[in-house]
C-alpha cells in the first residue's frame, strides 16, 4: 500500500524474526514474580501449587497449561495477599458450559483436579485489585474454584 497511514510504522534492519512467547517449565512448587508476566507456564500433572506474585499491579498476567494428564495429586494456582480474589469463569470442552465459576469475592484457589487433562488452562489477568480468570477444561470436573 502507499500513502503513509499504520501500515507504513515497521521498518526491519537486517532480518526480520518474529518473537516467540516467553514460556517456562514448572515441575515443583513455585512462586511466581512480576517479571514471569506474560509467560505461559507448563505445569507438570502431579502436585504442582503455583503461587501468584504478594503483590498485584495492573497488567500482570499469565497463561498456565497443564502439561500432562492429571497423575496422582491435584495442582493448584494461588492467589498470594489477602484480599484479592478471581472473577471469572472456566468452561468445559465437553459441553461448553462453565466447569468453574469463580465469585470474584471469596475465590482465590485454582484446582486442575482428578479429571483434568493434558491441554487444561487457564489465563489471569490482574488490575491490582482482582484476578480476572478464563479457561478451558476438556472434562466438567477438570478445573474447580476454591478457597484457602
């Protein structure tokens, strides 16, 4: 196209390489921090608890895939604080219907249970006041809200 407007804003020096998502691999207990924002985490399927960062800013986010089916413990995402809690919901890919609703006011503990499987997840989003949550489960009782 000519004529300046947005599509006229890139300019590549050299080669051009697209980024990739920052991901890591969790496979023991772990505490997240503001600088893990925005990477996808790879949580291993036996007794994994993910601790999110003690204190909420707007903007830190992350996605979490369960990377296998679930083994012989539940994994769980915490809120870490009090006081902050998730809103949102979770749907299950059997039906479509939401498997998790979580009331933004006393939730703050994520479950990938007995029937979660491999490609379960979830994604939170934080205005520093809450979590917001949104996910999949391929089973009804894959992802489950909960308290601490």
């Amino acid at each position: 196209m000519s004529g300046g407007g947005r599509y006229n804003q890139m300019v590549v020096h050299g080669a051009f390489q697209p980024r990739k998502l920052a991901f890591e691999s969790v496979t023991a207990d772990r505490t997240l921090t503001p600088t893990d924002s925005g990477k996808v985490i790879f949580m291993g399927p036996n007794g994994i608890d993910i601790t999110l960062p003690s204190t909420p800013e707007n903007g830190l986010n992350y996605k979490i895939i369960l990377a296998s089916d679930y083994a012989s413990a539940n994994c769980t995402v915490t809120i870490n604080g009090s006081g902050e809690f998730f809103a949102g919901s979770c749907a299950t890919g059997a039906d479509g219907t939401a498997a998790a609703i979580f009331n933004g006011s006393s939730h703050d503990v994520v479950t990938f249970g007995s029937a979660s499987l491999q490609g379960d997840f979830i994604e939170v989003i934080c205005n520093s006041s809450a979590w917001f949550i949104t996910g999949t489960s391929a089973a009804a009782a894959g992802i489950a809200a909960g308290t601490s």
